[in-house]
C-alpha cells in the first residue's frame, strides 16, 4: 500500500517530470541525428565522400561524432540524475523506508 502511494505522491510525479522532460527531448533529438546520419550515408554517397583533410571524409567525421554524442549525452544525464533526480528519489526511499 506505502508503494501505491508513493507512486500517486506529488513528490513521485516531480520525479517522473524530471527523468521525462530531460530523457525524452534528448532522446527524440538524438535518434533523429542518428537517422540523418543513416540517409545521408545511403542516399547521399557523393557528400558523404566530400574529402576534408587528406583520406578523411565527411562520413568519418559524422561518423566519429555519433560516438562522441553519445558518450556526451551519457555524461550529461549522469550529470542530470545526480543533480536532479537522485535526491528526489533518495526522498521517496527514505520515506518509505521510514514506514516499513
């Protein structure tokens, strides 16, 4: 019953709002990178050959910055979660360790 309640609280659903106005936007954003990555490499050969300096093209660099998107955006959710999520869950824990 104590976990029913939590789960109805304001403070679960302040939460909740942060974990999804955070996740979701980044996530949207990120997969359609992605997939623009993807057609430019399937329907746009010739620009994706563009050469930039010396044997490296514009594909290796997109390439290369999918990669380094996605470890940016898992330090940034850390970076997110400690700050903003994780003390209100510690909150919900505590109280409802607190009843047990």
């Amino acid at each position: 019953m104590a976990y029913r309640e939590a789960q109805e609280s304001a403070e679960f659903a302040e939460l909740r709002h942060a974990h999804r106005s955070f996740a979701f936007p980044l996530t949207i954003a990120f997969i359609t990178w992605y997939f623009l990555y993807v057609l430019l490499s399937s329907y746009a050969g010739g620009f994706m050959g563009t050469k930039l300096l010396g044997n490296i093209n514009v594909a290796f660099v997109l390439g290369v910055a999918q990669f380094v998107s996605t470890f940016l955006i898992a330090w940034w959710y850390s970076r997110h979660a400690e700050a903003k999520l994780d003390p209100k869950a510690d909150a919900i824990k505590a109280r409802l360790e607190g009843q047990a």
